[in-house]
C-alpha cells in the first residue's frame, strides 16, 4: 500500500513540477555552460552540477562561493568565466568563502549547531593560502564564541569578528504572552588587535532594545538582534547589519554609542526616491552592508516584508548630517527571486555587480548573478536542488585569482642623480614619481615599482595601530647601494583616501615582514598628492591616526549583583567597556570598601576573570577600571557582590493559597535553584503524589511554563507542586502550603457538542513553490503545536510551539528547504490534532 502511494505521490509531484518547468527561467539564445576542472579532468564525486548562463561580457575575474546543502558534497569552489574550476575543497558545512584584503582567503566553519537553520551556529574561522590549505585560525575572546556569518581582516593586522550573546530571560514579565524561560539571543561585535588582544568591544545588550526587534518575542527562542555582516568604515568606526531589527547601524569606535541607525523601528533616515509600497521597510531581514569606493553604501534586501516578497540588490547615497538616505540603484530579478535568507551584493572594479541570492537555490533558481555596468546579465550560476539549505550558497563573490599579485608594474632603467621619474606607462600606473635627488652609484641602476590593491602581508606597527587602507607600494632597487628619493603618490589611484590631510605614509624596509614607521608626509592639495623623503627602498602603505581609547568606565553584568551561585563550580566575572580599550584591572575584596582585598590583577586584556572554588568567603566584592597606556586609569566601576552557596531547592510558586483555573490557559512553575540541573515536577494531592507534570527540564529561569491542566485533574484544593533533582532525588522542594485548581467552565457556545478548538484550516499556495501560509482560526485560546510531516510519517520541522490567543493566525511555512512531495500538517491542541496536506513542487 506504502508504495502504491508513494508512487501516486510521485506522478503528482512529477505532474505539477512539470507545470512548473514551463515558468522557468528563459536563457534563450544564451550560453549555457556545464563546469569543469581547468585542466579538463572530472570533478570529483559529489561536486555539484552547477549551470552555468552565459550573456554578456563578464568581468575579467573568478568567483568565489560554497555550496551549501545535503544533495551534494559541500565545497568551497574558485571558477573561471568559462566555468572552469581552477580550485576547490571538500569541506564540512562552511560559510562566506572570500578574499581578505592581504589576499588570503578565509571562510567560518559551525561546529556546534545552536539552531543553524535560523543563522545560529558556533564556528570557527579560518584562514587559507592560495591552494586552500587553512593556515592560520581566529576566535572571539571573553567568553564568547565566533558566529559563521562575517570575518573581517583589517589592513592593519586587527580582526573584526561578531558573536551570540546569550542571555536567559523570564519574558512573562516583560511583554504578554512571554515565555518564563526563554532564551534571548543578543550580538557583540569584537576587535582583536595583532596579538589576539580585546581592543573594541559592542553588546547589541547596551544598546538596542528588545522591542526594536521584528522577530516574535513570545517564543522560546528570541534572536532579537542576528548581526550577519561588519564593516570598518572609512572614518575608522563600525557599520553592522542586523537582520532582526531591519537595520544598518553605525557605531562610534571610540565611544560604543550608536551615531546613526538607518532603517527599522529606530531609523533615522528619510528615504528618497524608493518604493513607497513598501513604507516603512524599505528594506527587510537583509544582509551585506557594506560602504562602496564612491562613497555610498549597498546591502542586500532579502524583501521578507515587500508585497509581494522579493530579494533585490540595493546602493544608497546616505547624507549622515541631514540624514537622507537616496536610493542610487537595485536591481530586481526577472523574474524575481525570493530569498528569504543570505545574500550578498558586491560592486566590481568596472562598475558591475555580483548578486549571491542566498537561500534561493532550490529548483535550480539562480544562485547567483553577474551584472555589467549597464545592468546586462553576464553570468548566472544556479545550484541544483538540496535539502537543508536547498543547496544555497551563502554569499558568492568575484576576485582576481591568483591573489596578491600587483595591479601595475613599471621599471625604470640607468638611473641618475637629480632626475624625476613617472612610473606610469599608459595605463599601467603605479600611482608614483619618483625624483632622485642622489644615487650611488651614479649610473646603471634599476628602480622597479609595483601597485597592490592588497593590505601588507604581516603588518606591525607602534601602537596604538593607525588605521592602514588596503593599498601598498614596493619600490626596488637594482644594482644600486645607496639612494636619497622624493616620493610623490598620486591619490587618485587611491579611492579610500578621501581626505589627503588625513594620512600619512608608513614605511617599512622589507616587503612582507619587520615593522612600520610612519614617514614624515606633505600633501599637496592641489595636485592631490602625498610627497615623502626616503633614503631607502622598501614597502609603502597609507595610514592615518586611529582614535584614542577613552578611559571608560566599565560595566559589569555577570553575575547580577547580590546574586547567589552555586559554590562547586567556577563563576566568570564579566563586564563591558564601552568603546576603544587597552587593559583591564581587577579588584576583589571581602568587604565593600576593599579594605580587605584578596585578589588584585592589572594588564588583563580581556574583558572576563574565571574565579576557582573553593570560596571561603560568604560574600565576595569585585570591581573594574580600565588601563590605557599613556592615558592613566578609568574611575573604578560599580560594586558588585555575589555569594557562593551550597546548592538547594525552594518552591516559589504555586507555594500555597493560590487557585489555578483549568482553563486550558499555561501555568508557570517558579523555583529557586542555583545549579540549573534537570528537575522532576510532579503535583501532588492531598499530601499524596498524583501525577508527573513533566519527568525532566532543565530551566536556566528556573521556570516551567505548564502548557494546560490536564482534564483529569479534578477540582480540590488541596494541590502541591514538588521539584526534586533528577541527579540527586533526594534533593526537593514542595510547595508549603494547598493551593486550588478549578474547573472553568466553556462558554454555552463551546460546550456544544462538535465544538472544534480549530476551524478555517487551510494552506496556501497548494501546490507550494517557494513558501506557504498555514491559515486557521482559534476559538479558545491555548497552547498550540504546528508540525510538518513527510508522507511515512516522519517530522520535518515545528513550525510553532507557543500559546496563541483566539483568533485567526497567518504561520509562514518556508519551503526552500524541502524537496517535491506530499507533506502533512498537523496542529496539536490540548485535545484534538488537526491535518491538512500540502504539496510542494
């Protein structure tokens, strides 16, 4: 009978997948083009077939991409216009494979899936040569753990990584409908100087409230903020983009303070010339923002909130002192592409586009697409179907591969005294003139010069760093023992420098190793030149002074203050510093006033301290100050206190007295507890046990939201809840005193018979393509669950899994993820599970 009905299934889904071939996407008179290896052999075994459309002349470059999913292998791929793969490697589940700006390439790794399929993940980050043979790593520091979704190495040796920040909240008290024991997932943007040391710190905790967020924050699981790219600005502070709340932000280095927030529930801007359909989100849930050559800025608009939905690839002209944001140009797909996450959008050197589209690639729809300047379609490159992330490729990009090789190269020969040189030969410019005053010997010396649009290979410089553009010069020397030069750069072969008064020029002697000075530099503005005097040849880079780290008062959050914790276990003291930071000084004491320190410890350079048990005090006093070298010290933050106790339970509530209506409404549980171990709930009657209420949790509220009082349960009053440790049963807590539960009784209306708790359920589309709507309509409130099935019966994914008031409910079911066939919904009440079916094509 099973196959009888999964072949009907299949002839249907053949059916309606036919239909959907005739919409496909119309390559006519196009190249189409199945990829290779370079030198002609096979890929390997489970490479992916991508297609390859080829149009219009594309950019002299190679993409840059992975694939995602569980069709295929995953990889990560370097291919040609000719759609020829001159590298790949065979890797886990990896993200934003990409070139750094020293011409390494990187790309971040999961390790620990939190919840990957909503951007969650604990990963790690590594760095490759040319080959893609891992070379270097990087982590967060404190206590935290790198996300998957940004890297960024700067030219000057610092790191800029992004981080969960996790934190477990009794949301009932913060807004109706509140989970007791939710975990709330929050951001932080780190920077890692060149030895791995903290020197900036962002929480999305100080900074952004919960209620800016667009993601329902009555579920269990809150990611409030999902920072998914970070950018170091040209004026040396930091933009994010934050998928949650709708919006860029920039942030000041120095200071941590929000200068601008563009977009979302907190947005600054007035927007001009864009689609007023889609007011007040103009853009939604997007990715990728990132500040052009020109100026202006571009992100990728997943479009989750437009009607109808579409992705679209966006460029702004921001005016950040009148705040105006003008839409400068998108590009929207024909036809248009839905993708509901991931993405990217990255501006080449001759004007055009690479568009990734992210989590579009099921049914083989493009994955990603080339533009010339004019908006032409180069190339187009679709992934073939999967299943966890319908073969999508995170971000895709398009570089110059090999890497690090100069943009222009000029040699000048028989080189004499008192002579200007230009190495600049048509257009092969170098961007320098050189004017040698003296040279030894006199005559029969090379000079050869090389432009690279790459940051320093190994940069070291005094601190504190100066912020370096990713440009550099070498200039060599052959046959020539001694030199005193005039070097003049023309900066306009240099877009970053915007203002020439601003930078400097930083020398070192020896390509690729050792450590800058800055060089005593003029700048004639007039013919927009930086002019230096050397006496040596070597390496050149731009530069200009970073801020000074403020002397910032920390902030310190765990543990709460007051808190009790549990004495067998390490606790980590942590706190924040707003802005720029150098060190961190520690003081903890047995009495407020710190006359009775116990441990003292300066220099620390990241922004947490693990205490070891044994404690042999009752309570412990702890404060912070920062350091800056040069500057002195912060004022001393707060005092904080916590005390170590042997661990053991107490009943919060129900503790007597109360009366809990069996109304089929949840009732919260409240204990103390200061392990957070897996507990037992049973409820007991009439001082006898009664039934289990749920054989194991484990809450960090120590919360438990009891979803209904079962029907058997009779009225009385004379209830007790008892929590006791699943590790150590003889370790529990009950409540002190009865409390009642009582029948509630329906409405005349829902005590006829037939009454259906769930009425009008239905999805739509059915057929589904991309995604479906789970349409139905509640006649009591209560707590609900939503699942997706396949046809043997096997779940999919829970869609909802939370109380929802009456009324009629609209739940997004995201299809991307799915392959054709016959699916089942089911939605479970407190009574009754109701089906329906959907079709995905």
């Amino acid at each position: 009978m099973k196959k009888i009905i999964s072949l009907l299934t299949f002839i249907i889904v053949i059916s309606l997948f036919s239909i959907h071939s005739v919409q496909s996407f119309d390559y006519f008179d196009k190249k189409i083009l199945k990829p290779t290896l370079l030198n002609g052999d096979t890929l390997p075994p489970g490479f992916p077939e991508l297609t390859v459309v080829k149009s219009a002349e594309p950019y002299n470059g190679h993409f840059f991409f992975g694939n995602n999913g569980m069709a295929t292998s995953n990889f990560l791929i370097i291919m040609n216009n000719d759609a020829k793969v001159v590298k790949y490697k065979r890797v886990p589940l990896s993200f934003d494979f990409k070139v750094q700006p020293n011409g390494l390439m990187s790309y971040q790794q999961p390790y620990s899936f939190g919840n990957l399929a909503d951007g969650f993940a604990e990963s790690n980050i590594y760095i490759t040569d040319s080959d893609l043979n891992v070379i270097d790593s990087f982590q967060c520091k404190s206590g935290y753990i790198a996300d998957f979704h940004d890297f960024k190495l700067l030219p000057n040796g610092h790191s800029l990584l992004i981080s969960y920040d996790v934190k477990h909240m009794d949301l009932s008290e913060v807004v109706t409908d509140g989970h007791p024991d939710a975990t709330v997932i929050g951001a932080v943007v780190q920077e890692l100087d060149r030895s791995r040391n903290v020197v900036f710190q962002w929480r999305s905790w100080d900074h952004i409230p919960l209620e800016d967020s667009y993601y329902p924050i009555n579920t269990r699981r809150v990611d409030y903020v999902h920072i998914n790219s970070v950018e170091l600005d040209d004026d040396g502070h930091i933009l994010i983009s934050s998928r949650h709340i709708n919006e860029i932000t920039k942030i000041n280095r120095q200071t941590g303070e929000i200068i601008w927030r563009l977009g979302g529930k907190g947005n600054d801007f007035t927007f001009i010339g864009e689609n007023e359909a889609n007011a007040p989100d103009y853009f939604s849930e997007q990715h990728d923002a990132r500040r052009l050559d020109n100026g202006n800025i571009t992100l990728f608009d997943n479009g989750n909130r437009h009607q109808p939905e579409h992705a679209r690839a966006v460029e702004y002209e921001l005016d950040e002192i009148n705040k105006t944001a003008k839409l400068i140009w998108d590009y929207r797909h024909t036809p248009d592409i839905l993708s509901r996450n991931q993405g990217n959008s990255q501006r080449l050197p001759n004007g055009g586009n690479v568009i990734g589209w992210g989590g579009s690639g099921i049914l083989n729809l493009p994955s990603i697409t080339e533009l010339t300047p004019d908006n032409e379609l180069a190339i187009e490159v679709s992934l073939p179907k999967g299943v966890t992330f319908g073969q999508s490729t995170y971000r895709a990009y398009k570089f110059p591969y090999p890497t690090q090789l100069p943009e222009a190269q000029v040699t000048k020969e028989n080189i004499t005294s008192n002579t200007e040189y230009d190495f600049s030969d048509g257009n092969n410019k170098t961007s320098l003139k050189i004017f040698v005053e003296s040279i030894t010997p006199s005559n029969g010396g090379s000079i050869i010069v090389k432009r690279y649009n790459y940051a320093p290979m190994n940069p070291d410089f005094d601190k504190p760093s100066p912020i370096i553009l990713p440009y550099r010069i070498t200039v060599k020397g052959e046959n020539i023992t001694s030199v005193n030069l005039k070097l003049t750069f023309d900066i306009s072969l240099f877009p970053r420098i915007r203002d020439g008064n601003q930078f400097k020029v930083f020398f070192r002697p020896n390509e690729g190793m050792g450590k800058f000075t800055q060089i005593p530099t003029s700048f004639d503005n007039i013919n927009k030149t930086l002019i230096i005097n050397v006496n040596e040849f070597g390496e050149f880079v731009f530069g200009r002074d970073d801020f000074r780290p403020l002397l910032a008062v920390p902030k310190l959050f765990y543990p709460l203050n007051g808190q009790e914790i549990n004495n067998a276990v390490p606790i980590d003291l942590r706190w924040a510093v707003d802005g720029l930071m150098e060190f961190h000084h520690i003081q903890i004491a047995k009495d407020p006033e710190f006359n009775q320190i116990i441990f003292e410890k300066s220099n620390l350079t990241e922004l947490i301290y693990k205490m070891i048990p044994p404690f042999t005090e009752k309570t412990y006093y702890w404060r912070v100050r920062t350091i800056v070298t040069g500057e002195g010290n912060s004022d001393w933050s707060e005092v904080f206190s916590f005390s170590p106790i042997t661990p053991y339970l107490a009943m919060k509530s129900p503790n007597g007295g109360e009366v809990l209506n069996k109304d089929n409404l949840p009732k919260i549980i409240r204990w103390f507890d200061v392990t957070y171990a897996p507990v037992k709930i049973d409820l007991f009657r009439n001082g006898s046990y009664f039934i289990t209420i749920i054989d194991s949790v484990k809450s960090f509220t120590n919360n438990f939201l009891w979803p209904a009082i079962p029907e058997q349960v009779p009225e009385d009053s004379s209830y007790q809840v008892k929590v006791t440790y699943l590790n150590n049963p003889g370790v529990s807590t009950i409540s002190k005193g009865f409390f009642a539960i009582k029948n509630k009784p329906l409405s005349v209306e829902n005590d006829k018979a037939g009454f259906a708790i769930v009425t009008d359920l239905r999805t739509f589309p059915n057929p589904s393509e991309k995604d479906a709507t789970i349409s139905f309509n509640l006649n009591m409130p209560g707590m609900i669950k939503i699942k997706l099935y396949d046809l043997l019966g096997n779940p999919v994914n829970t869609l909802f899994d939370g109380y929802l008031n009456d009324g009629f409910h609209n739940i997004n079911l995201e299809t991307n993820h799915l392959l054709p066939g016959l699916y089942q919904l089911k939605i479970q009440t407190s009574k009754e599970i109701y089906t329906t079916k959907l079709i995905k094509i």
